[in-house]
C-alpha cells in the first residue's frame, strides 16, 4: 500500500464544489459539523458499541457523497461493514484511516 502513503497527505476536496462553485457555504457547513461526527464515531469505537458505529458510519456514508466526498463515502462503507461484522479490530483501523482522511478535507 505504498501507493495509498503517498496519496495520503494529498488533500481532499469537494467534488461538488469543484463542479459548482455556489454549494461553498453548504459544503462547509458539512465540512464544520465532521468534528463533532468524528467525536461520535470515536466514542462508538471505543465503546466497541457495534450497533451505534454502524449507524453513524452509515450515516455518515450517505452524507459524505452528496457533499463531494466519495473517497469518505467508501471509507466509511468499510467502517460500517465492519461494525455489521463485529471485527473490532478492522473497525478501529477503518476509525484510524477515515480520521487520517478527515484530517485532510478542504473545501476546494
């Protein structure tokens, strides 16, 4: 996965924004409440509380490609398949990597 490392300090802009300018201030208003999304998830995690990650990340899923994030989208599918699955383990991971993406998130 060498190839992921080097992408992985590459920011991550909104698709939506790039293809429409005027969905700046709806974009950031997503990208303002992640914090508070991450802080939930976290909490879940480390609770190892399966049931509430599923459905957090699964929300967050949903949210984050309509916004622009599809790379989010699919990070946070894996999260909620492994929340489905009861792997905590490759839940904490899909936490670690999707909070490593988050980190990187502009607006444009």
């Amino acid at each position: 996965m060498s190839t992921g490392q080097n992408q992985s300090r590459d920011p991550i802009p909104s698709e939506l924004v790039q293809d429409d300018e005027s969905f700046i201030e709806l974009v950031q208003e997503f990208v303002d409440g992640l914090g508070a999304r991450m802080s939930e998830l976290e909490h879940a995690v480390q609770a190892q509380n399966m049931a509430e990650l599923r459905a957090l990340s699964h929300t967050l899923k949903g949210t984050a490609g309509g916004y622009g994030y599809p790379t989010l989208t699919t990070q946070a599918a894996q999260l909620e398949a492994c929340a489905l699955e009861g792997q905590v383990d490759a839940a904490r991971e899909a936490f670690d990597t999707l909070q490593d993406m988050v980190s990187r998130v502009v607006i444009r």
